[in-house]
C-alpha cells in the first residue's frame, strides 16, 4: 500500500469557503472531521492551508485506486486556473509527482482518460 498526495491549489473556487466544503461533503453522505472525511470504510485525511488557499488529501493508494469521492470533488470544481497535483510516497519516504495539471487538463486526461492528442 502506498500513501498518495492530492493538493489542490483552489485559487478562488467557491469549495474553497471552509463551510461550504464541510456541507458539500456532509450533503454527499460523508462525516467530515477536523483531519479526516470518512463513509464506511473509505477514509481520506485532508488539510485546509486557507492562507495559502491549497487543499491536501491523503490517502492510501492501492492498485492506482483514486477515491471516487476525490474525482466527484474535482469534477465541482469551476476555475479553469485552479492547479491539481497528484504525489505518491516514494521507497524512502520522499514523494514523487505524479500528475501536475490544471482543472481542465485533470478532468480530460486523469479523470476522462482521453488519451487522444488534438490537433
């Protein structure tokens, strides 16, 4: 099993409003913690940096698994500048970037899994 990193630079998304991410989850079933969104067994550790106005969520990644609740996320987000990130821990702890793209390339190629180039 290894821990993956999502960091979502959320520049002015309305998720971005602590409140109305804890309800935009809450809305969807989830129990949303001070460090931790859970339902049943599905658990996702996350860090609001409102300074910096950035999002992390860890969770455990295991046969490229990306927690459907994390996509549903993405998928809600509107600002064509908003910048996601996907990590995952290395042998020695270290943290190797996966996927750094802004929203709409995330949901064409990571989300979608359009693959095809345009022209």
């Amino acid at each position: 099993m290894v821990e993956a990193v999502l960091a979502i630079d959320m520049v002015d998304e309305e998720l971005s409003d602590e409140a109305v991410f804890n309800s935009w989850f809450s809305e969807r079933g989830y129990d949303v913690g001070e460090e931790v969104i859970s339902k049943g067994n599905e658990q996702i550790v996350y860090n609001l940096y409102s300074k910096a106005n950035v999002f992390i969520f860890k969770f455990e990644n295991t046969n490229d698994y990306f927690p459907e609740i994390l996509i549903d996320f993405i998928s809600s987000l509107q600002n064509k500048e908003t910048q996601i990130s996907v990590a995952e821990e290395g042998q020695y702890g270290e943290y190797n970037t996966l996927v750094d793209m802004y929203l709409s390339d995330f949901i064409t190629y990571v989300i979608n899994g359009d693959d095809e180039v345009k022209e």
